[in-house]
C-alpha cells in the first residue's frame, strides 16, 4: 500500500506542476478584467462623463456584495463543504456573468442619473447610472473573482502541502501577475485601435470562457487524486462545521495576517487603479505609454513571486520577508508623493520597487495562512481574510476619487480627443501617495505583531516549509 501511495499523482512532480499550470492559468485570465478598466480612468470619465468620485464608486463596486452581503464568508463555506472542483466553476460563471453586466454599463446602453437621500441624509450624490450598474457587475464579478482565488490557493495547498508550497502559490499569483500586466499594458493600445472602451471587457469574457474549459481540465485530475486516496484509505481533513469560524477568528496570528493583507493590498491594487492618470499628470508620460510603464510593477513581481517564494520554501522567514515588503511599501510611496520629484525615469524604478514589494509580502503571507489553519479550515479561513481585504479593496478607491475630487483639483483643459472636444481634469497626487504610505506604515506593525505571535506559539512561519 504503501508503494502505491508514494507513486500517487501528488507525489508525482509532474502531475503536480501540471495542476498548477490549469489552476494558474484561469487566475491569469480573471485578474485580466480585475484591471482591465483601470488603464482608461480617463477614457471613461470623458466617455461617460464620469467624475473621479464615480470612477471610485464603479472601483469600489468589485467589493460590494463580498462585504456587505458576506458572500467571501459563505463562499469558504461552500468550498470546505463541497471542495475545489464545484466551486472553482461556479465562481468562473459568476464572473461571466458579472463581466457582462459590466459591459453593458461601459458599452454606453444605460444613460441617466441617479441620487439616493433618506430623509436629509444624502447617501449617494448626483450619480451616473452607468457608473452604478457598472459597479454591480463588478460586485458580481468579483464575488465570482474572489471565490476562485481561495479554490485556488485551497487547491494549490493541497496538492504541495510538505513540498515546494510557498514556490508553487508563488507562481500561482505570479501567473495572476501577468493577467495584471496584460490589464495595465494593452488596454490604451486596444481603445486606440478600435475607439471602443468597452473593448477590453469583451476581451476578457472571452479569456474567462477560456479559463472555464482549462479549469474543466483540472477537475478531472484532482477527481483521480480523490479515487486513489479513497482507494488507499487515506484519512480526509474532518468536514468543516460552523463551529470551526468561532476556532479561526479566536486565532491571534490570523488576525495579524488577515490585518496585514488588507492593509498591504490597499496600497497596491486601488493605486492601479489611479496609476496611469497619476503617471500621466505627475511624471507628464505619454499617454500611450503610462500603462507600459505601470505593467512593469506585476512584471517584477511576475518574475520575483516564486523566486522569494522558493526561499521561503528552503530557508523560511516568512514574517521577516512581510516586514521586508512593507517596508519597501512606505518607501516608494512616500517617494511619490514628493512634488518636485517628478522624472519619468525614477517613476519607473519606484513602479518596479513596488513590483518587488508585491512579489515579497504574498509570496511569504498566504503560505503562513496553511501552516496556521488545518486543511478543513484553510478555505474559510482564506475567504475571511479575502472579505477583510474586500473592505479595503472597497473603501481605500472610494476614499481617494473623493480625496481627488475635493482637496487634489489643481485645473481643467479643454483636450482635442479623436476629433472631440473633452474637458480633462488636472490633480495633483500627493494626498492620496501619502494616504498610501500611511497603509504602508500599519502593515509594517502588524508584521512585526505576526513575528512575535509566531515565536510565542510556535507556528513555524520562521522555518521552511519543505519537510525532508
């Protein structure tokens, strides 16, 4: 029996690395429309006649099912209950879906405002209902995105659990980097090719489609794995139980990583969202060429991800490489947000540091998680700190379109666009790059809290995670 085991598809090198390539490439295919919008800030506010407020309410709108309604929290839920397979195409159909919506919002189908007050308490201002409904399908999208990142990362863990398992989640969120790249790189070049800004999201429909048949691939595979454990009378993990959401939260070192996520990725995903416009208006860069100087920020992390990931696996260290990452964080931050610092060549070594941040903190942060949770724990677990995240994820882009809007307006010109006339608003970025660095600053003090927790308790986040 024993024979039989260590020959099994999870011993097998290659059936290992196969499963990470289909799991991968679907991340890479959703984190395409994750940021596809993100290089057209501008586009669409002339477009649509959008303000940066409703530009940061569509980029909040990712968030606002996951946080508001839960649906992180039960969809961790659903994938300890009914495991990887189920869930991860479900979650791929939900972002069909959500990626449609979305186009129909951008594609210009829905014209007319919209303003929501409760008695004299103005909830929501003067809105564009495109900027509304766009937000929606980008809730439902992301319910679908954010679900499919913890199957992932659950089934990730357990195919390399005790092997090369912070290298292979590195190349797992790696492959998700080039997604990032494809989003911040292509975009500009598509709208000028084809003057549609809606463009971009047809492309990643097509993608998602795509990543559906590739995860298909993977379900057949792990579905064998399954087979031969039964066979073998390999225990399973004990099934998830409600009780099991009271044990996680009680856990300290959990909350410091799950702190730590959303402060870290609040000052790295709502800053592309803003970024090319940043880039444009600060560092006066081409217009054609801001969105290939932002790809160079997933780029680095694309290459560095699973090289800081195999170190973690070999050497550990892994609270350490999260100070590290933090650190690297409030530098390039604060750097931005100086004035008179304005050259486009210390703009793109800045954007590559950043780069190298993003490639050090989740190469160290979402292996710790596995070595913290038991495996019928990790999905919810993961889908606690990805709905803390989602807070962020949803407040950080709200808070800095109105910080824009209300304190960073320095002027407005009149900008001759493909035969049009489009008035173009100027601001200046310093309040929001110190906004960021603040966020910066906090997650270096939860990671420091995350080092000692692990040498109170003894978690190993500091030893290697390779077992000999």
């Amino acid at each position: 029996m024993t024979a039989k085991i260590s020959s099994s598809l999870r011993e097998s090198k290659s059936a290992r690395w196969v499963v990470l390539i289909l799991v991968s490439f679907t991340m890479m295919c959703m984190y395409y429309l994750t940021d596809a919008m993100a290089p057209l800030q501008s586009n669409l506010q002339s477009t649509l006649h959008w303000s940066a407020t409703d530009y940061g309410l569509f980029t909040s709108g990712y968030a606002w099912f996951n946080v508001f309604l839960l649906m992180l929290v039960f969809a961790g839920m659903i994938l300890d209950k009914l495991g990887t397979r189920f869930t991860g195409i479900l979650a791929i159909i939900i972002m069909i879906i959500g990626a449609g919506i979305k186009y129909w919002a951008i594609a210009g189908h829905i014209s007319g405002t919209f303003e929501l007050t409760i008695g004299s308490w103005q909830i929501l201002g003067l809105t564009p209902k495109s900027a509304i409904v766009a937000g929606l399908g980008f809730g439902i999208f992301g319910v679908g995105c954010e679900m499919f990142g913890i199957a992932a990362n659950k089934a990730v863990v357990r195919w390399f659990k005790g092997k090369e398992m912070a290298l292979a989640i590195g190349l797992n969120t790696t492959t998700g980097r080039i997604g990032t790249a494809l989003a911040t790189g292509t975009p500009k070049w598509l709208y000028s090719v084809t003057h549609d800004v809606s463009f971009p999201i047809i492309l990643s429909i097509i993608f998602l489609l795509i990543g559906l048949l590739i995860y298909i691939l993977f379900n057949f595979l792990d579905k064998k794995l399954d087979k031969e454990e039964n066979d073998a009378g390999i225990a399973t993990d004990e099934e998830f139980k409600f009780s099991d959401i009271k044990e996680i939260i009680n856990i300290r070192a959990f909350w410091y990583i799950a702190i730590l996520c959303v402060l870290f990725y609040s000052a790295v995903f709502p800053f592309i969202k803003f970024a090319t416009d940043f880039l444009i208006q600060k560092f006066d860069v081409n217009e054609k060429y801001a969105g290939s100087i932002l790809s160079l920020l997933p780029i680095s992390a694309l290459f560095l991800t699973p090289l800081f990931g195999g170190i973690s696996d070999k050497k550990g260290k892994a609270a350490s490489i999260m100070i590290l990452g933090s650190v690297l964080l409030v530098f390039v931050h604060t750097l931005f947000s100086i004035p008179v610092l304005n050259s486009y060549i210390l703009a793109i070594a800045l954007i590559m540091l950043l780069g190298i941040a993003f490639a050090l903190v989740p190469s160290a942060m979402w292996p710790s998680v596995a070595k913290i949770m038991p495996m019928s724990k990790l999905g919810t677990a993961y889908a606690i700190i990805f709905w803390v995240q989602n807070i962020g994820l949803m407040l950080v882009p709200l808070l800095i379109g109105y910080v824009l809007d209300k304190y960073c307006i320095t002027d407005t010109i009149t900008k001759m666009v493909e035969g049009k006339e489009q008035i173009i608003t100027l601001y200046s970025y310093t309040i929001p790059m110190l906004i960021f660095s603040c966020f910066g600053i906090l997650a270096i003090v939860f990671a420091f809290l995350l080092k000692a927790e692990d040498k109170k308790m003894g978690y190993g986040l500091e030893k290697p995670n390779i077992i000999d």
